[in-house]
C-alpha cells in the first residue's frame, strides 16, 4: 500500500468516526441492524447491473473502497451472494426481469418494486448509498418498460 493510499485510509477512519458520532441516534429504526452496528456506519452499494459469473472489478474496487465501513451492503443479483457472504458482506436482491416477465402474476410490479427499494434502504438506514452501475430508479424504469441492454 502506498503511502498516499495509507493516508486516504486514515483520513476515511477519521472523518466516518466524526461522522458516526454526529448521526449515532439517527438509525433507530434500522431493523437489520443490531444495536452495536446502528452506531456504525453503513454503506448501501447498489450493483444491480451484475453480470456474468464474478463480481466485476468495478463492484470489486468500489467494496475496497469501503473496507472502513462497518457495515456494507450490496443490492445485486442472488449468484453473487455466496462471494459477498465469504467477504463478510450483506446482501439484498430485486426480482430479476426474468421473474417478473414469467411470473405470469398480473400485478402492480411498479409498486412493489418501488415500495421494496424503499423497504431496503429503511431496513438498513445507509449513511451513504453508491452505485455500480444502474440506479435503482433507473434500474426500476428499465424493468418496467422492458428496456434491458
């Protein structure tokens, strides 16, 4: 590790500590969250344009980054889960287009999905949100109007 790499690090630890102490009562309603981890920080990194069999260096570089974080938690695919959970890592899912085409159901996906994206960010009361990728807004108008490139 470089030295300019060692000093970004200990200016991150310093200015999250700062930060925890500012906002430690803000995450009371952070129900995935115990106790001891509602005082810490949380990342919500929103990688849900995962492809292919292995996390992407992007997703990869971005979960480096957040090292300092006590808590980090991605939004992708389900077949990244196993790699997030040997990184110590949690995770959470939107319905794939797949499902929501073959479902068959004929129900109001718009709101679900936007009331589930709601439900994430609540349940894990994130200090920061990131993106790798889509949006989910943007993520959520690309499943309802078919448009996956």
């Amino acid at each position: 590790m470089s030295f300019k790499q060692s000093l970004r690090k200990i200016g991150l630890r310093v200015a999250l500590g700062s930060f925890r102490k500012l906002e430690a009562n803000t995450k009371q309603n952070a129900a995935l969250l115990s106790d001891h981890r509602r005082q810490g920080t949380v990342a919500l990194v929103w990688a849900l344009d995962e492809a292919g069999d292995h996390l992407s260096s992007a997703l990869k570089d971005q979960l480096e980054k957040l090292a300092e974080f006590e808590t980090v938690v991605v939004v992708c695919p389900p077949r990244f889960f196993s790699a997030l959970r040997s990184r110590g890592l949690f995770f959470e899912t939107l319905p794939p287009p797949s499902d929501l085409s073959r479902s068959g159901v004929s129900a109001n996906w718009d709101l679900y999905l936007k009331r589930r994206i709601a439900r994430i960010r609540e349940s894990w009361a994130p200090d920061f949100e990131f993106t790798v990728g889509s949006a989910p807004e943007s993520y959520l108008l690309s499943l309802l109007t078919g448009d996956q490139t």
